[in-house]
C-alpha cells in the first residue's frame, strides 16, 4: 500500500466512523442545521481533545505526524471497537507487516490436524481461508450449503470475489448484504494489519472496476476480526436454514482463519443438512 492509499483509507475510514456516532451518544445535543450525519469535526476534535485543525488534517488524509496517545483519543471520540483502533493505529502509524513478513505468492496448506477437525465437524458447513480470503479447505457441509469449491480452479476460490461473481451466494442468503458485511469486516482487518502488500489494492481496486455492488458495502469501513452473526439462508433443496457464524483465528505460522456455520439450535437446520448429505451420497 502506498503513503498515498493508505492515508486516503485511514480518510475513508474516519469519515465513516464519525458519520456512524450520533450526537447523543457522545453525549452532545442534537442541534439543528446538521446537514451530515453523525458527529461534525470539530465535535471530535472536542471530545478528543485535539485542535479542530489538527484533526481536520488527519481526517483530510495529510501526511501529519501522530502519536499512539493521540490516536487513543481519537479512538474515544469515535467509540471504536478493539479491532477498529487496530485498524486505525495500523494506517495511522503505519505498522502493519512489511514486505519482509509474508511472501509474494503464497500457497497456504492446511495440516493434517486441521483437515481432521474439518472431517469431524460433519454437520457444521465450515471454510478454511487465508489472510487474503482465499479458500485453501473446506468439508463436506460446506460443499453442500455453499458449493463444491473442489470445482472451481485455485485462482478462482477467493471468498469475497465469489461472494460477489456467484449468483448461488446470492439465492442462498436471505440478507445477503449482512452476509457479505462479516467476510468485508473481516477482509478490512487484514487490510490493516498488512499495509505493505499492495495486492490488496489491487484487488479492492479489481472488485470496485467489475462490481457496482461492492463500492458502496467497502466504503461502510466495517472492521472485525471475528464477526459472531445469524444467518438464515434459503437452500435451493433444503429450504430455510439458520446458522450461527463463529469466525476463529489459526494459530500458527500460516494465517488461517476458520468460518464455523452452527445450525441453529432451535430449528430443524440440522437435520435438513444431514437429510441434504444423505441424499447425495
């Protein structure tokens, strides 16, 4: 990532915040004549308690010098979450992996261990994906909630860009939008923590170019490393299915991650998968 993109997505990312927080939350009042939404500038630089300049700067993209008690302010002002501050003080300060900590091309396997928890999990649909959202693993409840990744060429097995390309994805969520929310939040964490692989420019850059769609979910600047939702999909033979989405972090010297969908314990998703595997066997 260049000085210059990461200063505009640390812009971006500011703005979307601050757009997020109403007045009342903050502890301000409401006030007439308001013709944005959420906090206006000089409110932040207030509760943050930094000059009205200064933050201008800073939310303005310039190339201005920060430091990591500054930011905590401005974390306060803005309310952000752990895993946004991360994402802020990654950009702002610019301390996400170098070129040093990760290859070019990288070709993630998972181990042997790691394949036998996906073999067990039999009637949880789970991904094995890496920092850049690539699928490098998945078991049979995935292949049946979601589709055989098994038929699509490695290149093409990247979760965000499926999200967006497969109209199967699209049928399959009811809100397909929240959906997609918790993989972007998630993708958004990795932008942060690896600031120096310009593939993820590329690649946002890509996605923007080829899906109207995508702009305006990215520009929302959702951050979380471990979203914890509901999803209820509408299976083409199954029906309705309710799933509980945990995402874990693989520890170890591959940036794993594993996306765990638990039917929901007070409906019948279960037994719809387990009719579903049985049927194709």
């Amino acid at each position: 990532m260049s000085t210059q993109t990461r200063l505009q997505a640390l812009s971006d990312f500011l703005k979307a915040r601050r757009a997020a927080i109403s007045p009342a939350s903050a502890g301000l009042p409401q006030g007439t004549r308001r013709r944005t939404p959420g906090l206006r500038r000089e409110e932040v630089a207030q509760l943050a308690g930094v000059s009205n300049t200064w933050y201008t700067w800073l939310e303005q993209g310039r190339d201005i010098k920060v430091s990591p008690n500054v930011l905590d302010c401005i974390s306060g002002a803005l309310q952000l979450t752990k895993d946004e501050r991360s994402y802020l003080f990654a950009l702002a300060l610019e301390n996400g992996a170098g070129p040093a900590d990760y290859p070019q091309e990288e070709v993630s396997v998972i181990s042997p261990s790691l394949q036998k928890i996906l073999q067990e999990l039999t009637t949880c649909p789970t991904i094995i994906s890496d920092r850049r959202c690539n699928i490098v693993g998945w078991n049979e409840a995935a292949a049946h909630v979601f589709l055989d990744f098994a038929m699509l060429p490695q290149e093409e097995r990247n979760m965000i860009s499926l999200l967006f390309v497969r109209k199967e994805f699209k049928r399959l969520a009811v809100n397909w939008q929240q959906f997609v929310r918790g993989f972007l939040s998630i993708f958004r964490a990795y932008y942060g923590q690896y600031v120096e692989d310009r593939w993820y420019d590329d690649f946002i850059a890509e996605m923007k170019d080829r899906h109207p769609e995508f702009h305006p979910l990215w520009e929302e600047s959702r951050v979380s490393s471990a979203p914890d939702v509901v999803l209820e999909f509408r299976h083409a033979k199954a029906g309705k299915m309710l799933f509980h989405l945990t995402s874990l972090q693989v520890h170890g010297s591959t940036d794993l991650r594993c996306s765990i969908y638990t039917p929901a314990g007070d409906s019948n998703t279960e037994a719809k998968l387990r009719m579903l595997m049985e049927q194709q066997v």
